[in-house]
C-alpha cells in the first residue's frame, strides 16, 4: 500500500506507475527459431482465443517445458531479467523462484493480428521477438494504458496522449511487463513472417540475498 504522510509539498505529483523493461539477446535467435520452425503446427495449436487471433499460428502453450539445452538457456536468462526487474521495482535484494505458467511462440502471416488481451493467473508476461519482420511500420506491439476515463475533454487530454504504447518489434528484444496491461499485435502487413515467444511468469519470494 501506498501512503502518503507528510511528504507532499504544494505542486503536482503523479502516482500509479506502471513498470515494464527491456532486455536483448540475440545468442538466442538462431537456436529457438530452428526449434519453432522444425514443429508442424497449423493453426491455433493451443485451442485458447481462437477467434481474437488472425493469420496466426500458434503452438500449445507448453513450449519451452521440453528439457533443451537451448530452452534452459532461454529460460535461465528470462528468470535473471524478471529478477533484476523486481529488485529494481521494490528496491530490494530478494532471490526468486520463479515458475513459468504457459509459453508459445506466434508465427505471425501477413495481415495477422491479436486483438486485444490480457494474462490471467500470473504477476509477469513477456514477450521475445526472433525475428521481427519487415520493417516496414505496421505490426507494432500495443500496450494500453491501465489508468481508463469514461470522460475526456480538455482538462483530461493527458490520458488520452498516455492512452497507448507503441512498440516496434526488434530481433533479440525481450519485453517483461505485468499481467494486468492490456496489449495487443497491431495488424501486420509484412511479407516475411514475424515469430515471437510468448510466456507467463509466477514469482514466490525466498529471502534476502
């Protein structure tokens, strides 16, 4: 709980951040590709959503449970970055267990897209572009705001401005963000399919470092 006692002078203060980070690796790119194109799946394989996802494959939601050296290693540093993410957040020094709940991977076609969603049953998602695509401006990730008006008008303009984020994909990027924000693939009209990993993370603390 936030509280607020003596602390705040006159002026204006902002509350209610929503953190994300960013991390890269491409050591990864070539090995999880070859996993992902060496599967013949068709169609939306895990049976969830089917009918907010378009022109996208999707592989069943247990991906990266196979004991791979290439996997281990995926997951090894997903766990790190998660754990750099909340020490940094909560301003502390806490060794994690962490436990992936799902992952898939996408293999986006042209004009594919993914409505609007979000995780459930889990603190942390995240997403690992391997191979972005064209670069040719459509395709973003959408991260909309959590803070939502039912009214806007000249004095509420700034939740409008901060309404949505905007991401472009990026070979080797990792996105780790919390399990409440909304986000969606915008429609992709690349020729050159666009593959992402997908993941749900839960997170039990085990004590000071």
């Amino acid at each position: 709980m936030l509280t607020i006692d003596g602390l705040i002078e006159k002026g204006v203060a902002s509350f209610f951040p929503t953190p994300m980070s960013f991390f890269e690796n491409k050591n990864l790119l070539s090995g999880i590709k070859k996993e992902i194109l060496s599967r013949e799946v068709e169609g939306i394989e895990s049976g969830i959503a089917k009918n907010i996802k378009h022109n996208i494959i999707e592989s069943n939601f247990q991906f990266l449970d196979k004991d791979l050296h290439i996997f281990n290693d995926m997951k090894s540093w997903i766990y790190e970055c998660l754990k750099k993410t909340i020490n940094s957040i909560q301003q502390e020094r806490v060794d994690y267990k962490t436990s992936m709940q799902g992952s898939w991977y996408h293999i986006t076609k042209t004009n594919g897209l993914h409505e609007p969603h979000s995780h459930p049953n889990c603190s942390w998602c995240g997403i690992y572009y391997v191979q972005a695509g064209d670069d040719d401006n459509s395709g973003d990730t959408v991260f909309r705001s959590p803070i939502q008006s039912s009214y806007i008008d000249s004095g509420s303009k700034y939740l409008d401005i901060m309404s949505n984020l905007r991401i472009k994909p990026r070979d080797g990027m990792l996105i780790l963000f919390p399990s409440f924000l909304t986000h969606y693939q915008a429609l992709y009209k690349g020729s050159e399919d666009r593959i992402v990993v997908g993941f749900n993370i839960c997170v039990e603390n085990l004590g000071e470092n």
